[in-house]
C-alpha cells in the first residue's frame, strides 16, 4: 500500500470545538491541526476530555459547537460513516465472527468497494503490519499485540487521510507497548497519512508524535513540537505531569523547574540527603538545597558520590525556568463518557 495522496491542506482542522455533558464543560474551545503525514498527540490524564474531542472529530459525540475539517471537507455534521476516518479504539473493537481478512475488508466494503478490490487492500494493509499470514483467523485466535495491529489495518485499508487512535497501546502489557511503539513510528511514516493519537502515557507521545497538544480540564493548555514541550512546559502542571521531577514551589505563584541536565554533580555546595532509596537501575535520592528539596536519579558510578549523607553539587541556573504555579487550583474535572 502506497502512501495516501496528500492535498495541499491538512489532514485535520478543529476549530472552537465544545462539548458540555450537563453542568461539566467536558471540551471548550478546543482547535487542533494535524497536516498530512503528521503525528499529533492529544496528551492529558484520564478524564481530561481528550477522547470526547476524538469521539466528536469522529461523529460519535455530536458537539455543541465548532467546526471539523476532513481533508479540507467540512464534516460537521456528518454522520461517522460519512466522514472519512480511520478509526483504532481502546478495545480494538474487532468482529469476533469475521476473520482477520474480512475485518481489514470491511471498512473499503462499506465505501464501496467490491469485494476482490476491498481484500486486495485489507491485504495490503495487513503486509503493512506483517500479519498476511494470520488472515484466515478469527481475534479469538489471536494475541492482544496481534489484535492491536488487525485494528491498526483495519483502519489503514479504508484510505483515509485521517486515523485516530484512542489510547491505541493500553491494554497491552510493557514488553509490547514498547514494540508496537516503535513499530507504529514505522507504520506513520509509510502510510502519510495524518494522525490524531490520544494517550495518557508521556512516552508514547514522545516516541510517535511530531507534535503534542497537553490537555487539561476540557482546554488545550499547550501546543507545540513534542520536543519543545517536553523541554519547555507553560505552567508547572505541565511540568509535573510530563514527569519533570523538580518543581519547586516558589513566591507570587509561580514555581521554578529544575531539569536534570542544571544539576552538576561532584562540585559546588555540600547537600545533605536526607532520603534514599536503591533499585536495580540506581539510586533516587532527596537532598536538602536552598531553593527546595531535590530528587536525583544517580547512576551506579554516581552512587559513590553521596556517601556520608552528603551530596556535592551545584545548579546551572541559566537552565532554570520560571513557570506560573498554577498546581494547586485544578479547573473542575469530570468524567468521560464510556
């Protein structure tokens, strides 16, 4: 299969998306854009609303307000099957009673395709993701990563310039998600078509997504390259969330991030540690510094350095960053529909 033909616009256009379930803005004023060819990642923690704004670019959630473009076609208001996505859930959401061909087939069947030219595709698809020979099983008969990758085809073999993964990896165990990870940065890059993948999990935006809008509470908070936001949060929500250890409190509402890469080791003052804990990759101390307590992940060769509860180290402060405070007063969180 052949990448998909990319127009001159994108793949995906959000605009002013809203969605409320009774009292609870569940998406407000929600706009993304994924161009053709591109991986974004609608990143937040459950509950956040980011799988009501794909259930809406889907057509499943019908919107209070806003406007869906499909490759440059307004879906508004639409019907899902009208709308021209590639759809991967959670649960996969396999036939049980078609095999792997006749569910790869299904979605080029339901556009129109005739059946010789719509399984001629799903096989197509199903070499994307090396499962040509498992097409005469039924899911029963498969493992959960092959499940994921039939959903994956299934998808792919409709052609659209839109798929949209929702939490695509979770049901999988680590050793796979880790596989599948790197396999579907593969596939992304074959297929060129554009991508809405939600998730809660930071390492998968990072490992599969161009770029990454963080959500919280209904509302994007921040948008950009993955590595720009992984590098630079907005806010120290943002920070702490992608997993950055070190946000310390400060004054006036607002919070200093540490990274890692400031902290020297080996030179500077002497810090006492007043907590620590081994594990096979390490040692993760707490030390007392001026600024606030410090958590330090150290290596094995690293470990020799906080000997007698004391700590040698000093802070790079040109990469310390200043972010607003905003932890401690969360918007209201709800939670999502099943």
């Amino acid at each position: 299969m052949t990448q998909q033909s990319r127009g001159s616009g994108p793949a995906l256009q959000v605009q002013g998306l809203c969605k409320a379930f009774g009292p609870v803005q569940a998406a407000a004023d929600v706009s993304l854009c994924v161009q053709a060819g591109e991986t974004l990642a609608l990143l937040g923690p459950s509950g956040c609303g980011k799988s009501t704004v794909l259930r809406g670019v889907a057509g499943l959630e019908r919107l209070d307000s806003g406007r869906v473009e499909v490759g440059g076609r307004d879906v508004s208001s639409l019907p899902p099957e009208a709308r021209h996505v590639g759809l991967v859930f959670q649960d996969y959401a396999l036939f049980p009673h078609l095999s792997v061909l006749g569910n790869v087939s299904y979605g080029p069947r339901m556009r129109g395709a005739r059946r010789p030219a719509a399984q001629a595709r799903a096989r197509e698809a199903l070499a994307l993701v090396d499962l040509s020979a498992l097409e005469a099983r039924r899911p029963a008969q498969l493992s959960g990563g092959q499940q994921q990758r039939v959903a994956l085809a299934r998808a792919v073999a409709t052609g659209s310039p839109l798929l949209l993964l929702d939490e695509p990896l979770s049901n999988l165990d680590e050793r796979l998600r880790a596989q599948l990870r790197t396999d579907l940065h593969a596939l992304f890059a074959r297929i060129g078509a554009g991508v809405l993948l939600v998730t809660h999990d930071q390492r998968e935006a990072l490992a599969l997504a161009h770029r990454v809008a963080v959500m919280r509470a209904g509302r994007i908070v921040q948008q950009g390259t993955a590595a720009e936001v992984f590098a630079r949060p907005a806010t120290a929500w943002v920070a702490s969330f992608l997993g950055h250890t070190n946000v310390l409190g400060g004054q006036n509402g607002m919070a200093r991030l540490i990274p890692e890469s400031a902290i020297r080791l080996g030179q500077g003052d002497c810090c006492r540690v007043t907590a620590r804990q081994v594990t096979e990759l390490g040692e993760t101390v707490t030390v007392r510094h001026p600024l606030g307590a410090l958590t330090l992940h150290l290596s094995a060769r690293e470990r020799a350095l906080a000997q007698s509860h004391m700590l040698q180290l000093e802070l790079d402060l040109a990469q310390v960053l200043t972010l607003p405070d905003d932890r401690e007063s969360p918007p209201s969180v709800f939670r999502e529909p099943s």
